[in-house]
C-alpha cells in the first residue's frame, strides 16, 4: 500500500480555520444517546427486548426528517435471519501424530466453532497440512497454496500477513505494508480462504504478538458464534474452525519431524509451498445447540435531485450487548453509548443536515445495522441484499465509537492509505482548522473490524470513523488526554454496563468529526466523482470490475 501520496495530502490540513461542527449539534448527538442508550432499550442486542424499541426510536427519527424508507416492501426495514450456534459442554477433539493421538481441550489447547447450523459435528481424522499464511494476493505477487489441494484436508494457519515479521532486507518486508494489517491477516480472511480450497476444516496458531490480543480474548466466547441464515452453509462454513494454542503447534510439528519456527521463516518466502504433516490428523465431535432468530436494519434514504441511481451511504450499527451479569455497581446493562449508540445519533444528524439543506444531486442513504458485535452480520446481508446497487455507491461513511471528550486539533483516521476518499476528509478538516492524522497502531487491524468493511470488501470505498483508532489531540490536554481517555475507555468500559452517558461528556468534539463526514459527502453528492482505491489496497481490483456500471 502506498501511503505517502495519501499522507501528503493529509498534511495539506494545516490549522487555518476556527473549529465549528457546523449544522452537527452536539446536544441533538447527547439526546438521541441518552435514550438509545438508557435502561429502558435494555443493551439493545439482536432479538432481545430493547430491539423493537430500538427500530421505532430510529425508524421514528428518519421519518420526521422526511426521509423515505429504503427498507423491503416499502418500509423502514431489512429483516436480517440470523443463526446462533453454541458448541456443547463434552466436545472431543483428537490430535495424531507420530503414531501417537491424544485428546486436546476446549479453551485449554484448541478453541473450536462451527457455523453449520447442523445437531452434531462429525469430522473422521483429517490429514493436516500447514499453508503458511494462507493468502493468495495477486497485486502483492503472492500465493501460499500453489495449487495445493486441500479437499477432506484441516489447513493450518499462521496469523498476520506473510511480512508481520519479518525482518530488514528479506524480500518480503513491506510486501504488504508492514507493521499495518491487510486483509489477509485476519482470521476471517483464513477461514474464508480455506473453504474457497475445499478444507474441511482450519486452525489458526495463536501466537499473541501476530493476533494483537491474548489467548483470553480467543476463548471469551465459549463455543458462541453467529451467522446470517445461508442457502447453503455446507458450501460456505467449514464443518468446523478455530485456533490452536502455540505450544500444541510447536509440539505438533515437532512430532511431525519439523521445526516450527524453521517452518514460519519458510513461510515467508515466495517460494513456500504447503507442507503435509507426515502422519498428522485431527478429529472433531461435537454437538452443537442451534436458534434461530430474526432481528432487522433500518433503513432510509433522500433521493438524488438528478443521479437518484447514484448512492452515498453513512451508517453506524445500533445493536450492542443486552443484559447480562451485574457490574460492582449493580448494573446489568451492556448500555452500548459510545458503542455505537452515539454512531447512530450521528447518522440521525447528518440526515437532519441533508434534509434541512438543497436536495443532493445524488441519492443518501442512511442505515442503522443489526449485529455487527456478532460479526459485522447486518451488514453483510445488506451487503448481499442492497436496497442500491453497491456499484453504483459512491462511498460509505461509518461512524463507529466516537470521543467524548472535547474539542480536539485532529481526527484520527483507521486505516489510512487505502483510498481517495481521505483527501475529501482533509480538506473538510482544513476547513475547520484541523488536521487528519494517520491510525498511530495499523496493526491491531481495526480498518477490518466495522460495519463498513462489508461494502469495501465488494469494492465500495469506504471511511471509518473510529475513536477506538487512537487518542485524538485534545485542545484541552493534548494527545496524552486523548490516549487516556481510550485508555480508559478500552480497559473499562468498552462492552460493558459502564458504556453510558456521564456528566462529563462533551460532544463538541465529537459532533466535530460527524461533521467532516457530512461535509465530505455533501461535496461527492453534487459532483460527478467516482473515488477509487489507491495502487496496492486489496480492495481496488474488485472495484474495477464493476468499472463498466459507473460510465
């Protein structure tokens, strides 16, 4: 990815203007959070009590602006189906090796889940076969599988991208940008991957540094996951899917008459192939409690006044965690207020700001998603269900958790580097006397991690506004106010019942940001402009494809 054409023109924001928030009230942002975020929406999770109050509260908002509903039949929603499935209590898992097979744990050694909406899940020993990194990437010049068959076979992965460790002058450091995350690093990628190949099955090793969290995060779902209801989900999930501890790996390979660091070295050469481990196998039996349930997207649009085929869409997820067990203060509400309660307030704005203002030339949408905590899943089947044609979306813009503490000099973008649409966002924040500085941790991969990469992966340029990217630079306090409060954020209260409105927020910073969105949207939405992804961003080839639409 190249970045420094993009951070040249992030410089070009220098401080020149008094800071405003515009038509962006940060009282209306406070309001609409208090109430999506009070105990009276009970966390908001999918399916539970708070979630048809939640769809009113929003779809309610939308149509006193005026809005038209973008949702099925006419209305303000998109049934989202949904499938829960949760590994029972007495799984069994067999590692061979050497001759030799013992049992590996649940949470201990492995963690296994299964996204077939199937009883029981029965896999006979299938042979192992280490894949590297797994990433097949034809504008990095790159393909771990070399034509490798893996059909009945369980792949294994290594974390991260094929460069995260390597070292200067191997011929792939910076290959795939470095220390900032790709795509292909993500587990969901690998998984994805491997069911493209014909596995039946995929471990990742954890290894802490390469995943960017600890093995306590890997195994904090207990056997839970969840999915959009497939036609097929035998063609599209693995029969089952998971992580293995590094020192199970490390034993394995050693068992298989290898070395593994020896192996993760070779890995990252463009000359590795995939290696069967001689006389390895893993078997899974597990039963697994299947529900089902349907919960929805809300929906809106504001016709274009001349190109009403053409879309601008700015989104945020309204679902956050329910109620679950008491904090020490006696709270049981996941209240979900900076995650993502004032995300939606701000969509709710920027409508307000569009309707109140000239008819864009082009369509604006505006869409409040349904689980993204389980997966990023009312996107998605947005995403293979849009109410407009996704080439033919000019840009998403999604706002997920943002600051709550003020005025600040800057905004921090996630994922910096990959698209045109960061120059329309620093000339929005020139013109409020701000800068734009670049996710200071691209490899926590948080670009990969909201609601907006839905789209982006089928080629819509997207923007992420994400206050979890880093401290923004507070005019009172600085960066090291701004670290603090994410920080805090994070260690506290990020999924927890202590995410509510306080006394001592300040949206003025906040309704800042939700600004420059507007802004730069506003400015796509009476031009004929059709950003694109820059050279080296994964996702600029699958625009191209659908090149012939936009002429």
């Amino acid at each position: 990815m190249r970045l420094i054409p993009v951070l040249a023109a992030l410089a070009l924001a220098a401080p020149a203007a008094a800071q405003t928030s515009g038509p962006i009230s940060p009282d209306r942002l406070l309001e609409h959070t208090r109430v999506l975020a009070s105990d009276d929406f009970a966390g908001r999770a999918p399916g539970g009590a708070g979630e048809p109050k939640t769809i009113e509260y929003i779809a309610g908002e939308f149509k006193k602006l005026g809005l038209k509903p973008a949702g099925e039949n006419g209305g303000w929603t998109q049934d989202v189906a949904l499938v829960r499935t949760q590994v029972k209590p007495g799984s069994k898992y067999t590692l061979t090796a050497a001759g030799q097979s013992r049992p590996v744990e649940q949470s201990k050694d492995v963690m296994v889940t299964g996204l077939r909406p199937e009883a029981r899940i029965q896999v006979a020993p299938a042979p192992l076969v280490f894949v590297g990194y797994g990433v097949t990437a034809p504008e990095r010049r790159w393909d771990d599988f070399k034509g490798h068959d893996l059909k009945g076979k369980v792949a294994v992965f290594l974390i991260n991208d094929p460069d995260f460790e390597a070292k200067a002058g191997e011929p792939v450091a910076g290959r795939f940008g470095g220390p900032a995350a790709t795509y292909y690093a993500r587990w969901t990628y690998k998984y994805e991957e491997a069911v493209r190949r014909g596995a039946v099955g995929a471990l990742i090793v954890h290894e802490t540094a390469g995943a960017a969290y600890g093995w306590s995060t890997v195994i904090a779902p207990a056997g839970e996951s969840y999915d959009v209801v497939r036609p097929d989900p035998a063609k599209e999930k693995l029969a089952f899917q998971g992580w293995m501890q590094r020192d199970v790996a490390v034993d394995l390979f050693r068992r298989s008459g290898l070395d593994f660091e020896a192996e993760k070295a070779r890995a990252r050469t463009e000359g590795f192939r995939p290696v069967e481990l001689k006389g390895a196998t893993f078997a899974a039996d597990f039963q697994l409690d299947v529900q089902r349930l349907v919960s929805r997207n809300v929906l809106a649009a504001l016709p274009g006044s001349k190109h009403p085929s053409e879309s601008i869409m700015y989104a945020a997820h309204w679902d956050a965690f329910g109620v679950g067990a008491p904090d020490a203060s006696g709270d049981t509400v996941r209240h979900g207020a900076a995650d993502d309660a004032i995300g939606v307030a701000g969509v709710i704005e920027i409508a307000r700001a569009f309707a109140r203002g000239p008819r864009p030339e082009r369509t604006i949408v505006f869409a409040a998603w349904t689980a993204e905590e389980r997966g990023l899943l009312g996107s998605e089947y947005y995403a293979q269900h849009p109410s407009y044609p996704l080439a033919t979306s000019v840009a998403n813009f999604t706002l997920d958790v943002l600051q709550t503490r003020g005025p600040s000099r800057d905004v921090v973008l996630v994922g910096a580097g990959q698209n045109e649409l960061e120059q329309d966002l620093a000339r929005a924040a020139r013109a409020q006397g701000r800068t734009v500085t670049p996710d200071p941790k691209p490899e926590r991969a948080l670009f990969y991690r909201a609601d907006h990469f839905s789209v982006a992966r089928r080629g819509v340029p997207v923007l992420l506004l994400m206050g979890l990217g880093g401290g923004p630079d507070l005019v009172e306090g600085g960066r090291a106010a701004g670290d603090a409060w994410v920080t805090d954020y994070t260690a506290r209260c990020y999924h927890q019942p202590c995410d509510k409105v306080t006394s001592d927020w300040d949206l003025r910073g906040a309704a800042q940001d939700v600004a420059l969105v507007y802004e730069a949207g506003r400015a796509l939405a009476n031009s004929r402009r059709w950003p694109d992804w820059n050279a080296g961003s994964e996702f600029k080839a699958l625009r191209a494809e659908t090149a012939a639409q936009r002429r």
